[in-house]
C-alpha cells in the first residue's frame, strides 16, 4: 500500500520534471520510471524477505510456503524497539525505487551532477502543486 502510493507520486514527480524540461517522449519516460520502481522495490522485497527468514535461525523445510510481499507479518525482533525493523523492512524497497528513480531523472532527464540536492529537487514543487489542486475557484 504504501508503495503504490510512493509509485503514483514518483511518477507525478517525474512528469512535471520532464514537462519543466521539456523533453521529449513523456509518457515513454514515466512509464519506465515506473517500471524501474517496481522492479526494485519487488527486488527488495525479496531481499527483505530473505535477511528476515536468515535472522530467524529456524530450518524452514519444504512445507514453508511464503508470500513475496509479507513483509509486515513475519516474526523479526522482540523487545525494545522491536518496532523498528518491521518499519525498516516496510520502508526500504519504496525508498530503494525512489533512489533509482531520481538517479535516472538526474542523469538522464536533468543531466545534471549527482548531488543530494539535484537528486530530489523538485519534491517540494510536487506537493505544493498537488496542494493546488484541491483549491476551486469561485467565480
């Protein structure tokens, strides 16, 4: 869930830039952001899944049937602060597809150097104009 709503706000995101840019082909760009953003966030998953299962230590057999995307319900760390790397895992594949996004929106969109600045520039603009959206005019 909060991946889908991170993907349609990465792809608004790199609308508007390639709109700003001028650039040509936007669609064919959106939707290979998007592209690149599921993939990765599908490879973390994965990975997430796999630190999660080796962190248990329990010998899982062939009767283990897992769901690729279950992130949230499996059993991690119990304590104090026992909260934190459900969050991590949850939090980690969107930022992961986030970051190879605006890398590909800042080397090949933008052209530009490969600073944190230039990387998410732009996110600001998105929620202001997002935040407009919602306001009607009366006349």
């Amino acid at each position: 869930m909060i991946g889908g709503v991170i993907m349609i706000l990465t792809a608004i995101w790199v609308y508007q830039t390639l709109i700003k840019a001028k650039t040509g082909n936007v669609l064919m760009w959106v939707a290979g952001c998007a592209i690149v953003f599921l993939v990765i966030q599908v490879m973390f998953y994965n990975i997430n899944i796999m630190i999660i299962d080796g962190l248990d230590g329990k010998d899982v057999g062939g009767e283990y049937d897992r769901d690729l995307t279950s992130v949230g319900d499996r059993k991690t760390q119990e304590g104090a602060g026992g909260w934190f790397m459900p969050v991590f895992f949850e939090l980690l594949p969107p930022f992961a597809g986030v970051l190879a996004v605006a890398l590909i929106r800042c080397q090949f969109i933008l052209k530009q150097a490969l600073t944190p600045a230039n990387l998410f520039s732009g996110i600001k603009e998105l929620f202001v104009s997002i935040k407009n959206s919602f306001k009607t005019s009366s006349n």
